[in-house]
C-alpha cells in the first residue's frame, strides 16, 4: 500500500470512528474529501558571509489538510489549514495559520462565487506556493513573489485576501480562458487591523487575473492588484490620506513533451500623496526538462526595487533537478547563486550561494 | 538489498512516471437514458471529466464518474480520451486539489457499481467496459473525434 493511501486510510479511519465502516466511509469520501501536503527542507550558505543559512538547517517547513466538503452539487467549501515550522505555539515557535477558507457556489462554468478568505490570484505562483509538490523548485520565485527578501519595502500584493471573487472558464475560438475578480479589504500595512476581519478604509482591494490557451501546451495572463492603504500620523490616528499600491503582472507557461518553460514580468508602484512615488519591477523565467522521473530546471530571476536608481538591483540563478520518487512525492536539490548591487536593502551588495533541498509529498 | 537497488535503478533508468494498470481494455462512454445528448467529440468529454465543463449544453450538472485508478478500462479511457497517463491524472488531480481549485470526480469500484449510479443519476456520464451489458436506464453516448 502506498504512503499516501495508509496516511488517507488513517485520517478517514479518525473521522469515521464510531460509525459503521462501509456506509460511513462512502458518505465520507462522496461528500468529504480529505488531502494535504507536507514539505521538509535544508538550506546551507556556502559562504562564510552572506544574507543565507552558514549553520546548515533542517526546516519542517510545513504540513497542510486540504478539506473539500460537498453539501450539494453546486456548493464547496474549501479550507487550507497549516502548520509551519513545526508551530509549538506554547513556546511561540513556528506558525499556525488558515491558508484559505472559502463557500463556492457554481451558477455556471463562466460565473462561479467564492465569499472567504483566498489567496490573491496573482501570477503563477501565489495560489501554489505553499504547496510544495506542485512546483519544480524548492521556494517560490523571490523577484515576483516575495520581493520583499530582495530589497522591496513590501510584496507586489498579498499572499491573502477576505472577500468576494467571481471566476469561470470557458472557449472562445477553440481556446481556452478563465478568470478571477477579486474584491478584498487588502492588506493592512500597518498593522493595526486584521484585514481578515477589518478593513482599514472604504476602499477595497482588485486583483484579477485572465488566463488564455491558444493552445493546449500554452498559456498566457495578465494580472492586476490594486489597493489603498491608511496612512497614520505619528500618534497612530488616520491622515486620512492613502498610499495606492498598483501592480501587474504578464506570465505564460508552454510545457512541450520533453522541454517546459514559464516567464513572468511584474511592474509595481507605491504612490503615497505628497512624497516621491517608487517604482519597481521583477522578472523571472524558468527551462525545465523533462526525463522520465527527473526534471532538471534553472531559473533567473531579477528584481529592480526602485527604478529610478541603478545601484539597488538583485538576482538569482538557480540550478537544480526535481526527482519523482513515489506518486505526490518528490525530492528537489538546487544551488541558488544570489548577486546583488550595494545599496540593494536586503542583501547589500552581498554575493552568495545557497544549498537548497526538501522533500514534499502530496496527497 | 535487492529492492533498494531496483528503486535505484528505477530513477537512474528515468522510468515512466506512473506504473500501467494492466493490458487494453476496450471501454464505452455511458449516459443516462434519459439524457437529450446523442454525442460529443473527444476532447468534450475530457473537458467534463476534467472539470474544466461542468454542465450539459441544456444546463444541467454534470456528474462524471471515473473507476479505480488501478482499473484497466479506466487506463484505457484515460489514455485515449483525457489523453493522460495515470501519473498524469494524478498529477493533475494533486494540483487542482490541493490550490482549491476543483476536486475530482467521484471514482467508484466496477462496471456494477459504476451502472448502478448512471442509472439513478440524469447527469451521469462514465465509462464501462465494452462488453458489459447495459440496463435499460443506461444508453452508450457516441463519441467522435474532435
């Protein structure tokens, strides 16, 4: 029996204790459907100076249930819970966290609602990036999707939003589309909400994303996030004047029989009244191969926190192969080389590379 | 030892991504007597399989219903309509899953079973293998190419 039937076969053998077994588990997995993920991973700068890991250390990066509950054809609701880093939250390590949690109602293919908390559908990553098995490499890309650990002040969007979506999907001309609208209470950049439960100000945040296949290896999407934050005076009281956040992103994926490759360019501006509007952008593209069970890959990334100076940039370019080892199991090793001009903020013209390695598991 | 050595092997010999379920077997696609589609192209009924379409062209939800990833004639409908290996599927299935996006379809054990819920449900659409008999409530749905 394979690892992910003995972990489904325990989870459904918890739930279903004290009813009988052969109806109880029918009703079970027609209208519960229990998955998750888990990922461990090690990172060791090779160097003695840089902005990684010299120690060499284990991460139990996290473990995620993924439950579907299905009360009726047309209604879901879909939660992600996760525990990252081990959480011990007695001892104030790690992370607890609701990923998502949302009720989908389907009206039809072309308008579906979601009213919960989601992720932001931005790019390609975002709606992914916890969960590890999905993607070649073992993070993320920084440039796009977490800029913030190469100079940026804050991401191009938020990894979540609590609020309402539309999304469908259909053909046009014998290709495929789908989108996503998004309307959110937005980040709260300083803190003093839960934009989960609050918003800051009347003004709600927009991401949308439009994905197109002209063909059936190919796929192509804009995507777009915008929102107003409050601005606080010195004694934390509302300036009543915003900072508008705009980004936007153009990304396409091709995956051929034995070659895949994606790409993805975002452009960002923070423009708060009265003061010099920043401008950033960051760019990715990744070639991966495809060889039985091997996937070698290398991807170069490239962000520009502040455009109009020349001296703050950062990149990476990685190399690594991702292994299948079992059906949703995968070992992934890499080297990531990171460079970077001297007045970039985060790793301050500091050049080094980084091992990186995890085990992920999808069920 | 020796298992440990073919597991070795299995990489370093770039295997295939997803064991095969066993030999051909010749399959038919299954519908609801009562349901007014006489046929669909291929590539329609991946997408319904797919959950890429979840409706009939009249409306109605579909219900599509797959067999055990282990059965032949689920290997055989996959290869030749999904147009996916079973590593395929799963590969799939893993990420429409897991990013929220859809769950798959409901996947029951055997011609039997599988009839039985065509039968009692409108929207139903399956596939069985070709030399099963169909109760009257059950009807083959053509399918051409695309």
């Amino acid at each position: 029996m394979s690892a992910h039937r003995v972990l489904r076969a325990v989870l459904l053998a918890g739930l279903g204790a004290g009813l009988s077994a052969g109806p109880a588990a029918a009703q079970l997995t027609d209208k519960i459907k229990i998955n998750g993920y888990a990922s461990v991973e090690f990172e060791k700068q090779l160097e003695d100076e840089g902005k990684g890991d010299p120690n060499g250390s284990f991460d139990a990066d996290g473990v995620d249930l993924v439950i579907n509950v299905l009360p009726t054809e047309r209604l879901r609701f879909a939660t992600d819970l996760t525990w990252e880093h081990g959480a011990a939250t007695e001892e104030g390590r790690g992370n607890v966290a609701v990923e998502y949690a949302f009720l989908e109602y389907f009206l039809a293919d072309a308008f579906k609602l979601r009213a919960g908390k989601m992720f932001v559908p931005f790019g390609l990553y975002n709606e992914i990036h916890t969960a590890k098995p999905l993607f070649l490499s073992v993070k993320e890309p920084f440039s796009t999707d977490k800029v913030d650990k190469l100079g940026s002040p804050v991401r191009f969007f938020p990894r979540w939003g609590a609020g309402l979506a539309a999304l469908g999907s259909g053909r046009l001309g014998g290709s495929d589309w789908d989108y996503v609208l998004q309307v959110s209470n937005g980040e709260n950049l300083n803190g003093t909400e839960n934009p989960f439960e609050k918003d800051d100000n009347t003004q709600k945040a927009v991401a949308a994303r439009l994905r197109f296949q002209p063909e059936k290896r190919l796929s192509l999407g804009l995507s777009l996030y915008r929102d107003e934050t409050t601005l606080l005076d010195p004694e934390g009281g509302d300036t009543g004047q915003r900072l508008l956040q705009l980004s936007w992103a153009a990304h396409g994926s091709w995956e051929g029989e034995h070659v895949g490759l994606e790409a993805m360019y975002v452009w960002g501006k923070l423009d708060p009244p009265g003061a010099e509007r920043l401008e950033r952008a960051g760019f990715e593209a990744m070639l991966w191969g495809k060889l039985g069970r091997w996937r070698p890959y290398a991807r170069y990334e490239h962000h520009d926190p502040d455009k109009d100076r020349a001296d703050d940039q950062a990149s990476i370019l990685l190399g690594g192969v991702n292994v299948r080892l079992d059906d949703g199991f995968y070992l992934k090793a890499e080297l990531d080389r990171y460079d970077s001009d001297p007045r970039n903020g985060k790793l301050k013209g500091l050049d080094f590379t980084e091992l990186k390695a995890s085990l992920s598991f999808g069920f | 030892m020796r298992s440990g050595l073919l597991f070795f092997l299995s990489l370093v010999g770039l295997g295939s991504t997803g064991a095969g379920p066993g030999e051909p077997q010749g399959y038919r696609v299954v519908v609801h007597a009562s349901n007014p589609v006489a046929q669909l192209s291929a590539d329609e009924v991946a997408r319904l399989f797919l959950k890429k379409v979840r409706t009939w062209p009249d409306g109605r939800m579909a219900a599509p219903v797959d067999q055990s990833m282990t059965s032949p004639v689920r290997a055989s409908f996959a290869r030749e309509v999904l147009q996916l290996t079973a590593g395929a599927q799963k590969d799939y299935w893993l990420k429409q899953t897991l990013s929220g996006r859809e769950v798959p379809p409901r996947a029951l054990e055997g011609d039997t079973a599988v009839l039985d819920f065509v039968a009692a449900q409108q929207g139903a659409i399956a596939y069985v293998s070709d030399d099963t008999p169909l109760p009257p409530s059950v009807r083959v749905l053509k399918v051409v190419a695309p």
